[in-house]
C-alpha cells in the first residue's frame, strides 16, 4: 500500500491533469447527454407510473 501512496504522489500532477482534461469533456458532452437522455425520460415517466400500478394490484390480489 506504500507503494501505490508514493506512485501516487510522484504522479499527482500527471493525474490532476487527466481528471482536468475528462471533467472538461464531461462538461462539454453535458448538453448533448440530456438531449439524448429526454426522450427515454418521458417514455419511461409512464411506463414507471404504469408498473407501479399493476405492482399494486398484483399485492392486492
């Protein structure tokens, strides 16, 4: 476990760069990922509402 502590602080600039870099494509991806999360969104608002009705009577029974 030292090891990794040391590996880790000789590279912690290397790593602070990497996770910089994919935070920035993260954010820059973020508009379009809610595009493409919308529609299964509001398909699947129903279809939830919809299986938590038959869940219900499926107990009732």
């Amino acid at each position: 476990m030292y090891r990794v502590r040391r590996w880790s602080v000789r590279n912690a600039r290397y790593l602070k760069k990497r996770y910089s870099a994919i935070e920035r494509i993260l954010v820059g991806c973020s508009p379009v990922l809610r595009r493409i999360d919308e529609p299964f969104t509001t398909i699947a608002s129903p279809a939830v509402s919809n299986a938590r009705t038959v869940q219900a009577v499926e107990a009732i029974s």
